[in-house]
C-alpha cells in the first residue's frame, strides 16, 4: 500500500465526508481509486460502523 503523508490522507477523509466520490477524490488528488478506498476503509476500521456511516 503508498504510504501518504497524514495531511493528505485527513484532506481525503474531508472530501469523502462532503459527499465526493472515490472517483472525483482519486482524479483531484492523483492518486488511485484503490488508494482512496484504503484511506476510508482504514477509518471505518476504526470505528463502529453506525459511527462512521452517520458522519457522511
């Protein structure tokens, strides 16, 4: 897995938050739609799903 600098994965986190698409957040920042997936997948990990689904 690319290894990201913690800023880019939380501005990531944001955009996903706001409703972007893997997709949109993939081509703004240049990176790989399996990237994107793994930075959101990590975060949902981490917390309950209830949790996290809500915030979206």
């Amino acid at each position: 897995m690319e290894s990201l600098p913690r800023h880019l994965e939380l501005t990531v986190i944001r955009s996903w938050l706001k409703g972007k698409s893997r997709d949109e957040i993939a081509l703004e920042f240049g990176k790989s739609q399996g990237t994107i997936s793994n930075i959101i997948s990590t975060l949902r990990n981490s917390m309950t799903r209830y949790d996290f689904d809500s915030m979206r």
